[in-house]
C-alpha cells in the first residue's frame, strides 16, 4: 500500500514538472496545475506515512501557488508543511511554517484564518513551550481585536494570562488580565468582570502588592451587579484578613468553592496564598479564655475551617 502510494507521488510530481515546461507552443509555465499535481503528491506521501517528502511536496505547491498569485492556498499549503514537521514531533520547525503561513494570510486579507492557526499553533506547543504558546496566543488575540473580534480575542487573551501565572510572570499576568477584563467589560459580560478582578487579586497579593489588589476591587464597583456579589464579598473579605494578618480568615477565603473551581492556575494561586510575615494559622481560640466551656466552641470552629482539606 505504501510503496503504491509513493509510486503515485512520484507520478504527480512528474506532471506537475511536465506542466511546468515550455515550448514554442506554451510560452508560460502553468503554475496552477503544477500545484495541483503537488499537492495531489503531497498526500500520496502523507498517506504512505512520508511526511519529510510530503512537507516538500507542499512547500513546492506553496511556492507555484505564489507564483500564480493565489496567496491564500499557498499559506495552506506551507501550514501543511507544518503538520508535517509536527508528525516529526518537530515542533519548532511546524511552528515557524504555521507563522509563516499566518503572515501570508495577513497578506491576502484574510486575518481570521491567520488568527485561528496561530491559535492552533499555540495548542501545539503549549505541552513543550509555554513562553512560544504565550506569544502565539497573544498574537492571535491581536488580529481578533484589530477585526473587532473582541469575544474571540478575549478568550485567547484568557488562555495566554493563565499560562503567564504557571510561568509565574505575575507582572505581565496582572497587565494581561486587565485587558481581558476589559475587554469584557466592552462586550459587558460582567460576571466575568467579576471572575477576572477575583484573578487579579490573586496575582497581585501573590506579588506582594496589596494597593493594587486592592485598587482593582474598588474600580469593580463602577461594574454593574458588582457591589454585594459573591465576588466582591469573597474579596473583601481575603483583602481584609490579608491586611491584618489573619491566616485564618484567608484560608477560609482561598478555600472556598468559589475560589477553588477558578481555572485551576487561579486555584493553585489561592490554595499557596499566605499572608505576609505569617506562620501558621491565627487561631481564634488563642483570644478566648481559657477552660471550661468557652474554650471548647472555639476550637470545634477552628477544626470546621479546615474540614476537607486542601483541594
């Protein structure tokens, strides 16, 4: 079956260079067919498990289509190109083709095919290079936001924030998250707003800079339905027993469901978050009197706070 299907490659690739012949009755190669038969090779190879001859098969009908002026199936060609670096499990070299692909969809007017692949991209080599996923996901929010696009943008802004908290550039996740709230803002998803001063303030306490977390909550409540909602009292809260050192009061916070089913980069922030100069819990019951019956109820309410666990 393989050796059949290369034998057919080759036989496209033999017409794809008749049609580019010339003689004194054909004065111009023809470009169009001479990609066609490559792309036609291309599978043959791709089909025959070939992918390095596949990928120069598609860079060769990349390559006629430009010279034919049809940019766009030329970029769908050079994308090819990449997936079959990536069946390589040569990932650098399948996203620079996917780049290069993108540029020329920008090229022929076409930014929403050059903002999904680049999200492709981005899914490719998240599992091996977050730094490059973060890069490729910001750029594909870009073009979403240049096309006013801005709910597609959002959600890839989304993915390139949470990626920047694993990496723990928290400086960058706070600039990136204010866009995203933004954003959402714009399109006046609120809720959202909501989740994402949440977000905020995790990063910013986790860098140690309680005024801007703080700062990011009161601007919340120019958003509508802020003031009084789970969110806002939940960060009251946590920024309350922040400032005043009580472990005790940011643990519970930090484990409550509303924190800790965030995405789980937020979650991982919360559950590791510790107040400033803290060691150990402040127990309750270090204030209550000594013996006897007030003792007791204090500290059954201490164990309830830490019923379940670290999620």
């Amino acid at each position: 079956m393989a050796a059949q299907k290369i034998n057919e490659a080759h036989e496209h690739i033999a017409k794809a260079e008749k049609c580019l012949k010339t003689g004194l009755t054909k004065w111009k190669p023809d470009f169009d067919s001479a990609a066609s038969e490559y792309a036609k090779a291309a599978v043959c190879f791709k089909n025959a498990k070939q992918y390095e001859q596949a990928k120069d098969a598609y860079l060769k009908e990349a390559e006629y289509h430009t010279e034919n002026k049809t940019l766009f199936h030329a970029a769908k060609a050079i994308e090819q190109a990449g997936m079959m670096m990536k069946e390589q499990k040569k990932m650098p070299e399948a996203i620079q083709y996917i780049e290069k692909a993108c540029m020329m969809y920008m090229e022929n007017g076409t930014p929403d095919t050059a903002a999904m692949a680049l999200d492709r991209a981005g899914k490719l080599i998240e599992p091996l290079n977050l730094e490059k996923a973060v890069d490729l996901y910001q750029k594909a929010a870009g073009v979403f936001e240049n096309e006013d696009r801005l709910r597609q943008a959002v959600e890839l802004l989304g993915k390139a924030s949470r990626l920047l908290v694993r990496l723990r550039r928290l400086d960058e996740a706070s600039v990136a998250l204010q866009k995203e709230k933004n954003m959402y803002k714009e399109i006046e998803n609120f809720p959202m707003c909501f989740k994402k001063t949440t977000a905020q303030v995790l990063v910013h306490l986790h860098r140690g800079d309680f005024v801007a977390a703080d700062k990011c909550v009161r601007e919340s409540y120019s958003l509508p339905g802020y003031s009084g909602s789970e969110d806002s009292v939940a960060m009251e809260t946590l920024l309350q027993g922040y400032d005043e050192q009580d472990e005790d009061q940011v643990y519970r916070v930090c484990n409550s469901p509303l924190l800790k089913y965030m995405d789980n980069d937020y979650a991982k922030l919360a559950i590791s978050l510790r107040v400033p100069g803290g060691g150990g819990k402040k127990k309750k019951a270090a204030a209550a009197p000594q013996g006897g019956a007030s003792g007791a109820p204090a500290a059954a309410e201490d164990e309830d706070d830490y019923e379940g666990g670290l999620c």
